[in-house]
C-alpha cells in the first residue's frame, strides 16, 4: 500500500549511520574495542554474535543511549558534538542536537517498553506530537497508518496490559514508525516472545525491509539474518570478527563454528 | 444515651463548621503535601547532591518528631516569632498569618511533604527503566519524560499507598483542636462542656470520620481503577474478594 505518509526511498546510497573506532567501556570492561560500521540508506544490516559480545551495546550507541567513550558518530549526515577531555576521551554531548537526532533514530526494544498508561494509539502518537510538534490530529492520522501497517488498527484503544507480546511489540513497531525516522533500530525483537508469537513479528520486519527501509538489528534469528539483511557484522568480544554479504560471513571460517546451526 | 442536644442549632452550626474546616484544611495539605512529595522525591532521587541531602534531613527530622510536637512549634514558637515582625501585622498576609488554619496546614503539608516523599521516591524507582528509556530514544526531553512519562506511571503504582496516606492524614486533623481551630473535635468538646454528655458528642464525630474516611476510600479507588492502563485483573471496585 502507497500512501501520503510513506518517504520516498531514497535512491542514492547514502549512510544513514556511521560509526566510526567506536570505544565502549563499562568501568574496566572494553565493551566495544575500535568498532566502525556503515549503514546505507535503504539497506538492512544485522549485528549478530553471542551474548556478551557487544551487540546491543554497540547498537544502543546508535542513538547514544549508550555514550561512546572514543570514537566518531554521525546520524543523518550530521556528527554529533561530543564534548572530548585533554585525553580524547568523550565527557559529554549536545543535548539539543541530541534530541533532534534522536528524533529520527527510532528503536524497538527486546522488551517492547511500551508506556503502560496510554493506549496502543497513546503509545504510537507520543512522541511525534511531544518531539515533533504534530498536532493531535495529524498524529492520529499518522498513528493510524502506522497501526494498520502493522495490523493493529483494531487495538488503538487497547492499552499493553491486555496485550499479547506479539501485539505489544507490533504496537512498538508502529511507534517506531510513526517518527517516520531515517534509521530503524531493532534490539533483539524476538528474544522475550513465546515461540510461536516470533513469526508474527518477524513478518513485519520483513516486510519493513522489503520496503527498502534502512534497518539495523541485533539478533539471534540467524535464518532471519542471513534472508533479510544486506550486510551482516559478526561482533565477537567487543570486535568486528566478521562482515559483509550474509553469503560471505556465513561462509567465513572464522564465525562458522557460532552460525553453523542455522546454515 | 442523649442526643437531644442536637437539635440545638448552635451545636449543629458548630458541628458543621468543624466538618467543613476538617475538609477544606485535608484538601489543602493533600494538595500541597502531594506536590511538596514529589518535590522532595525529585529532589533525592535527581537532585544535585546538597540539594538530595537537604530533602533526606527534611525527611529524617519530619518523620522523626511527633506531629503534635511540630504543630506546637510552628503555633506557638514561629507564630510568635512572626508577630515580632516590625510592619506584620499591617501586611495584607496577617488575617492568614495569625489563623491556626495556617499553622495547621503549614504543619500538615510539610508531613505529607515527607512521608509520601518517601513513598512516591519507592514508587518512581519502581516504575521500568526501559520505559524512560524508550521516551529517551524517541527524543522526548527530561521534563517531558518526567511529566509524561515517569511521574503518572510512579502515581499509578502507588495510589493505593497514597489513600492510606490521605486517610492518616483526615485523622491527623484533630490535634489542631490544641491550637484552638474549629474542627470537629473542638465542637464535640464545645458540646461537651456545655451539656456535660461526654460519650455522645465523641460517638458521633468518630461516625463522621468513619463515614468520611469510607467516601474518601471509595473515591481514591474510582480515581485508582479509572487510571488508564489499570491491570485487567484488578479491576475490582471494592478492593475485597
């Protein structure tokens, strides 16, 4: 379905994200050891590995709910100011540039971390009337779309708590898009599901991807993984062990040993 | 038993104007209790560290020292103080100032200030990381997280802790009978130095407080079950099985 509210897909490569020797620690934990990445715009790419190994840390420095301690980012061909000590070292941000960015970098969460006080439409019309100055009504048309794209139309009014996971996280889905963002990020969205609820999630992010979205997801569904990303990085111990086509990091001896099941 | 000093339209204005001043002065210092609560929660959980120090003294000496010890002290020590004051009384604050109304709901919204203070702070470390999280990644600023996002959610969880704070608070009330307010214990006393019938005045004030207290429950707990996104499983209206 084409609709008014649908961007037009870039066609020019362009990233939507780069990350450049990104340095994490936590305490003397090095989370992420000089870790760069590229996402183009209209690409899907997945960070898989094993837990532990970096992922979701290196994910949640997409959006800076994790702040990098060394490193380059830009979002939307925009750096962001880091405010940096004597050493180089990362000591602080611009928070008004930050909320901007922010604005256009949306995510779904392994636990959904829907707002349990506002109904499904609540949750998905939020953010794009408090962040982007929508009015409640255009944000209801917006959040409508969105709701029927992940075919949830029927629960606007319902709130999470009488929800299923499934239901939640195709609701958390529909905020997400709802910011009509640049950059989709997905942090294990599968992972606190029942078994048989995975598929209908994984069905709109497949869908997602097959409308040229630019995606980057951390998960453990290597056969997803491999069907629907176009670059795949292989984070093993806070490094890049591993990255290019799906083809190449599944063949790679180096990471076969960690996705041999699902080949 | 003898009621029949209730006909008396004296007694029945008295009693009327107790009722009345019990109200007004527990809606007063539950409303600036609540929000002083939530200041003083902000205050420790978020606060710079002189100023989280200052809520926990606050805390820790409110909670620490009888209420009627404190409403003594503000009456009869810093409304004296006050008095002293060169130019007070001609100020437009004197006809609040020399009031015990004043006294008692300065005393009373400090108390409910700290002792749901402590309660809303519980309530605001319980509330998800992640949900703030998520208000975080979408770009909603601080204040919007706060005010959209952390403190309904933090009320949610602790309104029935707060009915049980409301409730102490309508039976705290009386003790500003010490500081000469017409409340409904000062009536029954009116009533009882008068007519010499010292059970029934008191038998039918704690009906009062009674009946009081139960439309108070019942009306916290439609505000509780009217939250939105209340649990499926607790919509109960009486909170019995």
């Amino acid at each position: 379905m084409t609709s008014s509210f649908e961007r037009p897909l870039r066609p020019q490569a362009a990233p939507a994200v780069v990350a450049d020797h990104l340095i994490k620690r936590f305490g003397e934990l090095e989370v992420l050891k000089d870790v760069s990445l590229s996402v183009a715009e209209g690409t899907v790419t997945s960070i898989i590995g094993a837990s532990g190994s970096g992922k979701s840390t290196l994910l949640r420095c997409m959006n800076l709910l994790e702040r990098p301690d060394r490193g380059e980012l830009a979002i939307a061909d925009e750096a962001i100011r880091f405010a940096r000590n004597a050493q180089g070292d990362i000591v602080g941000l611009d928070r008004r540039q930050l909320q901007r960015l922010r604005a256009k970098v949306a995510m779904v969460f392994q636990q959904f971390n829907l707002w349990p006080h506002l109904s499904g439409l609540g949750n998905v019309i939020e953010a794009p009337m408090r962040v982007k100055g929508l009015s409640r009504k255009q944000a209801t048309a917006l959040g409508e779309h969105y709701l029927e794209r992940v075919g949830m139309a029927d629960k606007r009014d319902a709130y999470p708590a009488f929800l299923s996971g499934g239901q939640q996280q195709r609701i958390a889905i529909a905020r997400a898009l709802a910011m009509e963002p640049r950059l989709l990020l997905f942090d294990e969205p599968t992972s606190a599901l029942d078994p048989e609820r995975v598929n209908e999630v994984l069905g709109v992010i497949r869908g997602l991807a097959d409308e040229g979205r630019t995606m980057l997801l951390v998960t453990h569904e290597m056969r997803f993984a491999r069907e629907v990303s176009d670059q795949l990085v292989y984070l093993d111990q806070g490094c890049i062990a591993a990255e290019g086509t799906p083809q190449d990091v599944f063949d790679d001896p180096r990471c076969r040993h960690f996705v041999a099941p699902a080949a | 038993m003898d009621f029949s000093w209730l006909s008396d339209p004296f007694y029945q204005a008295y009693l009327w104007e107790g009722f009345v001043n019990t109200l007004w002065l527990l809606l007063v210092s539950a409303v600036g209790g609540l929000l002083l609560a939530v200041a003083v929660a902000l205050a420790r959980l978020r606060g710079p560290r002189p100023l989280a120090w200052l809520a926990w003294a606050f805390t820790t000496v409110i909670r620490g020292t009888p209420l009627l010890v404190q409403l003594f002290f503000f009456y009869y020590g810093v409304g004296r103080l006050l008095e002293g004051v060169p130019g007070i009384r001609d100020s437009i604050f004197w006809p609040l100032l020399r009031e015990p109304f004043f006294f008692g709901a300065l005393t009373f919204i400090l108390s409910v200030g700290a002792y749901s203070g402590e309660v809303i702070r519980g309530a605001m470390q319980s509330v998800p990381r992640g949900e703030l999280e998520a208000g975080r990644a979408f770009g909603l600023s601080s204040f919007q997280v706060l005010t959209r996002l952390w403190l309904p959610r933090a009320i949610q969880l602790c309104l029935p802790t707060l009915t049980g704070e409301m409730i102490l608070l309508l039976k705290s009330v009386p003790l500003v009978s010490t500081i000469a307010m017409m409340d409904l214990l000062q009536a029954a006393n009116i009533i009882r130095d008068e007519t010499f019938r010292v059970y029934e005045p008191l038998l039918l004030i704690a009906g009062i407080y009674l009946a009081t207290t139960v439309v108070l429950t019942l009306v916290l707990r439609l505000v509780e079950l009217n939250f939105p996104g209340m649990q499926p499983t607790q919509r109960r209206w009486l909170p019995i099985r």
